[in-house]
C-alpha cells in the first residue's frame, strides 16, 4: 500500500500560538508565506512517488497545502474524517458553501455545515474534541484504508491526526510513508 500522510504547511495560528498565552483566536487559519515555502519544498519531495489521489481535510490550511503541492494534477477527494482534532480556534472549520466559492473546481456538497467536532463549547466557545474521539476516528479511518484498499494516494491533513494514526508527531509539511496494516 502507497499511502502518505502530509501535515499542511504553517498556518498563520502556527505562526503565533503561544500554549503559555491565550489562543489568537484565528479561525481555519490559511498558511502563511513560509508554508508556501514549505509546501514547495514538498512538491519537490513527492514528485518521484506514485500517487494517482489526494485526500484532503476540509481546513483552509489543508486545501491551500494540497493545492500548492498537487495543483490540478491529481484528483482531491475532500475528506472531514481526516480533520483535526478540535483543540483551538483554528481548528473551527468554514461552512462547506464558503469553501466552495473559493474552491469552485472541488466537491464540498458531502459536507455537513458544520463538520468539525461539534460539542459541548468551553469558555472560548470552542467544542474541544476529546482525545479518545480523536482516536476512534483515526483507528476508523485506518480500517477504511484497509476494506477499502486504497492505495497510491495521499493525505493532506494534521499533526494530531496523524499522531493518532502513526505515534509520530509530524513537521509542518513532513511526508509520512503509512502502511494501516
């Protein structure tokens, strides 16, 4: 199985969180001028693999990345299963009818309005994703790979995702080779 998982490039919340300060408060962050530059760095990186697909999480920061790396060389498949875990105000996703008017060529219609953890809100009002929430979907999406038998594709998504999947706690742009079996 050819499977890669790719963190998205900084995002302007990377760019500035402090875990010792308040959150910013930047809701789906777009990456910043050195994630282009990371996400650059990438395309470089996968140009040799075979992949015929891309999965990618509905976050701005994941479509920017992919879009930057792939461009319209492969299709997007737009995934929320692989969505970061809800922790901070940057991983507060945009409605699927916003993320279609600046990405016309994609399908978002699959998409709940609200297809982030939705839950009970803390004093941000933020619905914070439990930790074991965060692992039954990757443990889920992980026997979805594997019934499915997807293959030569990857996944643009998020460190914590990945961490649930892998055990490893990726950069911001790192290409993870990932075997579900």
């Amino acid at each position: 199985m050819t499977i890669y998982l790719i963190r998205h490039a900084q995002s302007a919340f990377n760019a500035v969180y402090d875990p010792n300060k308040p959150d910013p408060m930047i809701f789906d962050a777009p990456i910043t001028a050195l994630g282009e530059s990371q996400a650059a760095q990438a395309r470089i990186e996968i140009n040799h693999l075979d992949l015929a697909n891309v999965m990618v999480s509905p976050f701005t920061r994941t479509l920017q990345t992919a879009h930057l790396i792939f461009g319209n060389r492969l299709p997007f498949q737009i995934n929320a299963t692989v969505r970061e875990q809800l922790c901070n105000s940057c991983d507060v996703g945009s409605p699927p009818h916003k993320l279609a008017r600046v990405y016309p060529h994609l399908d978002f219609d699959h998409l709940d309005d609200c297809w982030w953890h939705d839950g009970e809100k803390d004093h941000r009002g933020i619905s914070v994703e439990p930790h074991e929430t965060l692992q039954e979907r990757a443990d889920g999406f992980a026997e979805f790979l594997r019934r499915e038998g997807i293959h030569s594709t990857a996944i643009v998504t998020h460190g914590n995702f990945i961490r649930a999947l892998t055990g490893i706690q990726p950069e911001n742009c790192e290409v993870i080779k990932f075997d579900p079996h």
